[in-house]
C-alpha cells in the first residue's frame, strides 16, 4: 500500500487544544439535528418552519437548534 503523500511515515501529527469558542461549536455540531439543519441551509435559504417540516421536527426543536447554531456564529438569520 502507498504512503498517503501528504503523511509521510516520518512525520508526526499533534492535536491542538481546543479553545472555547472551538469547545462550543464542538458542542453544538455534535447533535444530529443540528447537523442536519447545516446540510439543509447548505442547499437554500429556509424559515424555521421549513426545516421543521424537511426534518418531521417539532418546531421547538428547530428553534431550539437555531438559536444554538446562530451563538456560535455557523448560521445567520436574514430577513
């Protein structure tokens, strides 16, 4: 098998520390709805309302994992 040409087998790779803004957007993407409304905003602008219907999720949910995803800055509200 090949080397992976951008690892070599020389080097060695670290894991930086994670600072707090880091540590919350750490948080936020690890739940699978806040995920999934990333994807969909990835394709279209969407109301609260139509991510809760593409995800058969309450409203409150959404709400929810809006608010979350705004504070840390990953989406922003447009009117």
């Amino acid at each position: 098998m090949p080397e992976n040409e951008k690892y070599p087998g020389e080097e060695k790779l670290i894991i930086l520390p994670l600072g707090d803004e880091s540590k919350k957007i750490t948080q936020v993407i690890s739940n699978d709805t806040a995920r999934q409304i990333i994807e969909l905003l990835a394709d279209a602008p969407l109301s609260a309302s139509d991510i809760a219907q593409s995800l058969h999720a309450p409203l409150t949910t959404v709400a929810y994992n809006l608010e979350n995803l705004e504070s840390v800055g990953l989406i922003k509200l447009i009117r």
